[in-house]
C-alpha cells in the first residue's frame, strides 16, 4: 500500500470513528508520525496533502525540517532532554511534550532570545506508567500554573500515551481520564479563555477509541507509513 493510499484511509477511520459517536471530523487534527522515515516519505505524504508532521528526536528531525520546512508544520513528540531545548524551540511549531517546569523555563528563555512564541501541550502521565514520561495527573495544574507566568509559551492542551498492551480497549479508561483531567483544569481556568483545549492521544492501534474519548489530535505513524525497523 501506498503512503498516500493509507493517509487516504486513515484520514476515512478518523472520519469514521467522530460520526460513530457524534462529533465534526474537522476538529480532530492528524499529526503523522514520520520518525525513521527518510523525507522522502513525508514529501509523498505532503504531495498526498497532509500538511502536519510528528517527529522524535531532535537530530534526526533537524534534516528533514531544513528541507521541508516550509511546506509542512511539525510537532515534537519525543521526550525532550534540556540540552535540546534550544533547538527543539528553533526548529518546531508546536512541542508536545512539556513534561517538567524546569523545561519550560528553558524553553520560554531560548524562545526569548528567538524572539518567538510557541504552543505547546503538557505530556500527562494519565497510566501512572514508570516507563514513560510526563507529568502526574495531580501535579498538573502546578505545572500549568508555572507555564502561565512564562510569557512565550501558550498551553493549548494535554497530551499523553497510555502504558503499552495488546488490547487497545485498555488505553480507554486512560483517554477518559486525561479529557476529565482537561475538563477539570479548564474549569479552574487553566486554559484562560480558549474556546478549544487540545487533547493529543491515540496511535495507530487505538485512535479510533482516542476519539471516542475526546481526542481532538492523534498521533498516527505505523498505518501510514508502515513498519519502522
Ligand atoms: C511513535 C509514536 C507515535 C506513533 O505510533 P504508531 O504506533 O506508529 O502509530 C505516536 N506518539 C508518540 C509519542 C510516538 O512516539
């Protein structure tokens, strides 16, 4: 199958999945996680008409965004260690995975000296997974309350990946969560007046129950471009 083949399909089981249960497909985003693939895939995926990336690492994304920068956006998904921070704040448009005040910090000072402004979304650790990164649930808000004083950076959303299993209905109670979680932090006014907060969640294996749950971004890499090695 081809890539644009399996955007066209993806794209239908988004559509599929927000009609299923009575909401616009227009607002679910899809980012298409194109980390260990060449830019060649992308510029495919671009010709096929998807406009927005998600990338892992820094130096492996730096490439690829020189060269098609300007013809696509992409998000960081990756965890981003503090000694990228300066670069991530160059090269991306949106970072995803804001995890701990003192990236935030970093982030909001290199983007000073960039003389730009940046969205980004907290990364919740919605499963309590020690595998994975992000912040607890709990300590969210103290997070969102940091991220408020620092002037670049706008929180438009959650973001978060469930501990791994084989059955997706697993990452449900965990998509549930982070939207109450939002719904919670919106009503202390933790978003300020947004009329839209983000929730990114949902991969190849379970975006249709992300959206289910509210996802209003998924995160799809695998089905669209197929196996990574
Ligand atoms: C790799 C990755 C994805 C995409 O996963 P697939 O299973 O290939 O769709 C989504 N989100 C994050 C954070 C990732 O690292």
């Amino acid at each position: 199958m081809s890539i644009a083949q399996n955007l066209q399909d993806t794209l239908a089981r988004i559509a599929d999945a927000a009609i299923r249960c009575g909401r616009d497909p227009k607002d679910i985003q899809l980012v298409a996680v194109s980390k260990r693939f060449p830019a060649t895939a992308i510029e495919e995926a671009i010709e096929a008409g998807q406009l927005l990336f998600g990338e892992n690492y820094i130096q492996e994304a730096a490439g690829k965004i020189e060269t098609l920068g300007d013809r696509c956006r992409f998000h960081f998904i990756g965890h981003l260690q503090s000694n990228k921070a300066r670069t991530a704040a160059q090269l991306f448009d949106v970072i995803e995975t804001v995890d701990r005040p003192k990236l935030a910090r970093m982030l909001n000072k290199h983007l000073q000296e960039l003389g730009r402004t940046m969205q980004v979304l907290v990364q919740v650790n919605i499963g309590e997974d020690e595998h994975k990164s992000g912040m607890a649930a709990e300590e969210t808000e103290t997070l969102l309350r940091a991220i408020e004083e620092l002037e670049q950076l706008e929180v438009i959303g959650l973001m978060t990946m469930p501990p791994f299993t084989d059955d997706p209905e697993d990452a449900r109670p965990h998509f549930r969560n982070l939207r109450l979680l939002a719904e919670d932090l919106r009503e202390k006014g933790l978003f300020g007046d947004r009329e839209k907060v983000e929730l990114s969640m949902g991969m190849s294996s379970d975006y249709h129950i992300a959206i289910e749950e509210g996802a209003t971004i998924v995160r799809v890499g695998t089905a669209i471009f197929g196996e990574r090695y």
